[in-house]
C-alpha cells in the first residue's frame, strides 16, 4: 500500500506521517489519528492532547522553545492550509479587511480610493513581514476607534450583501432542481403516452375497414407532431428565468445608504473654441508681465557683462517678448476686413453726395 494512505484505506495528503508534534514528539506515523491544533497567537502546531493538557486550567504560555506569547485554549483551531504562512497571511488579510471595510462608492474619486487601497496593502505588507509591527497595529486600533460606526455600518451592508447573494443562489438551485423533475415527469409522461398512442394505433389498424391503412397512418402523424410541439413549448417556457423576487422595497428596516453620489448626466459637446472661453473683445489685457522668468539663457544674461554694461534691462526684453507673443490675440481678421469695406463704402457715398451738389456761380 501507499505511503500516503491511513492504514485504514483512506486517501491522507502527502507529508502527513512525518508531522511531528513539537511539545510532547509525537508523530502522525505512530498515531494516524492525532489532529494538529494552530493558534493564530503565534502559528505553532501542536496535537490536541498537548492543547488539553496544557491549556486545560487557563492560559499558559506558549510550549515552544523562543515563544512567550500567552495562548488560550479556545483560540486553538485546526490547521485549513497546508502551508502554515498562507494560514497566517490569511488570518492577516481576513482581520485588516474587517476594520478598512470601505467601499468605492464613498469616496470622491477613484484616485482617491485607489490612495486608501495602496495604504490598506501597506499596512497589511507589514503586518505580513513584521516590519514596524507595533505602530501598524496601533494605526490599525487608532482608525477602528475613529470609524467604529461607519466599520459596523459597512460590515451590515457587506453581511446583508451576502446573505442575499446566498440566498439568490440557493433559489437558482432550487429553480434548476425543479426544471430537472419536471423534465422527469415529462419525460415520463411522454413515455406513457407514446406506448398508450402505440397500442391504441395497432388496435385502430386491427379493427379498421379495408383501405384506410394510410388515412389512419395520417392521423397518428399529426397526434405525434401536435404532442412534440405543446412539449417543446412547455420545455421552453419552463427554461425562461423567473423573475427574482425582492422585499427591498416592502422592508422599512432594510439599512438606506444615505449621501450617494447623484449621477449627473454630461452636458452636450460645446463647440470648439481655440481661445479656451477668453472674451478678447471686452478685454484687452491678455498677461501679466512678471518681475522674474526662469530659463537657462535668461539666467545667465542676467550675469552677463557684455548684456548688461550698456544698461540693458532684461525686463524690457521680458515686455517685448511677451507683446509680440499675444499681439494677435485680439485680432479678428474678417472684422477688419468688413470694417475696411465698410469705410470705404461710407467715403465711396460721401463722395457722390459732394458731387451732386449743385455749383453756386
């Protein structure tokens, strides 16, 4: 047989016969039977008799060589991994969740809430390699205190969303496992009545008058072809989804999230605008000139004898560069054309008015 097999028969995982209990050396090999006990304490395996005969009056400290944390009894559970640090980041990951249980919906953008994500891994991270394990956890009690209620409301939600998550697909299962019996009793029926259809068409044909072999044959065919498709209609309107049934809105005591984001439809697409909204037409001053620019060359003409011997101001060059930069912002092309043509109409009917004045002699 095996080696990773009971002595019973029963299929056993491998690496099972070589676990040792480290207080009293007992092995799985000598006694199949004996269960490993782990407390989320400090993760030492120990077998459960070592648990009951030290732990028995009360807590005691930890039997392992190098630990001294206190254990208690009730604490102890058996092992569900097989690796004992995925035990442990699990245990982390569950008790972390618990207390930073806040959902997407509350917070204001996703930058926002992917902050709070990266900061919950952190503390998680070092919780897992036991770095800076006391003032993590006094983070973690310090914001459990502050945010008691909104944990617990958000805990509510969470259980809520789970127990109707269960219960959605405890009425799946349900719903499939009666479609299965009634496809059953269908089948069943159909069974039956094809052997009844059967027996009665060979009577029929027995006792039937000679030549009306074929107008009998006919008649069963569209028995046949009316039963397959009242079937067909029932097996789908059998298959169509039931339309789950909610009491939401019949449970006043049902928890109402209150301040939600109200979704705000998006205005319609302006048209494009190359100046950004500016108005040039009531306002004329486009920049503000300032005292100082940093740019390399400006840097080093400021110290340059041979730019500013002669009395050269940089912020002269500033005014110029900047003008010459926004002259032709406030120019609209077609208004001045329109207005040149404009002008040149209106002196264009001066002149004519002039010229058919009449001459005094």
């Amino acid at each position: 047989m095996s080696n990773v097999q009971q002595r019973n028969g029963a299929a056993r995982r491998p690496g099972e016969e070589d676990d040792i209990c480290p207080v009293c050396k007992s092995s799985r090999y000598l006694n199949p039977n004996m269960r490993f006990l782990v407390n989320p304490e400090c993760y030492h395996k120990m077998c459960e008799s070592c648990v009951d005969r030290i732990f028995h009056q009360g807590p005691a400290p930890c039997p392992v060589a190098g630990c001294a944390r206190t254990l208690r009894k009730q604490r102890f559970r058996k092992q569900t991994f097989e690796d004992i640090q995925v035990e442990r980041e699990v245990d982390i990951r569950r008790r972390v969740a618990r207390i930073f249980n806040r959902q997407e919906s509350e917070f204001e953008t996703l930058r926002a809430y992917n902050n709070y994500l990266e900061e919950v891994e952190t503390l998680t991270f070092n919780l897992l390699q036991g770095i800076d394990v006391a003032a993590t956890e006094r983070k973690l009690a310090l914001y459990a205190e502050s945010n008691a209620s909104s944990i617990t409301q958000n805990a509510s939600i969470q259980a809520r969303e789970s127990q109707s998550t269960e219960s959605r697909l405890a009425a799946q299962t349900e719903q499939a496992r009666l479609n299965r019996e009634a496809a059953r009793r269908e089948d069943d029926q159909e069974r039956l009545e094809r052997e009844q259809g059967r027996k009665e068409f060979l009577d029929t044909l027995a006792h039937s008058k000679p030549g009306t072999a074929d107008q009998i044959v006919q008649d069963g065919h569209q028995k046949v072809v009316l039963k397959k498709s009242t079937a067909r209609r029932s097996n789908q309107a059998r298959q169509q989804p039931q339309p789950e049934q909610s009491s939401i809105g019949n449970d006043t005591s049902i928890f109402q999230i209150k301040g939600l984001k109200p979704i705000i439809e998006p205005s319609p697409e302006k048209p494009y605008d190359p100046l950004g909204g500016m108005d040039f037409l009531t306002r004329r001053s486009y920049y503000t000139l300032q005292e100082h620019y940093s740019h390399p060359w400006l840097d080093k003409a400021r110290t340059d004898p041979s730019i500013t011997a002669g009395g050269y101001d940089l912020r002269e060059y500033y005014a110029r560069t900047m003008l010459e930069a926004f002259a032709g912002l406030g120019c609209f092309i077609e208004e001045e054309v329109g207005g040149r043509e404009r002008e040149r109409e209106r002196e264009r009917g001066k002149e004519k008015e002039k010229g058919s004045e009449p001459k005094n002699f």
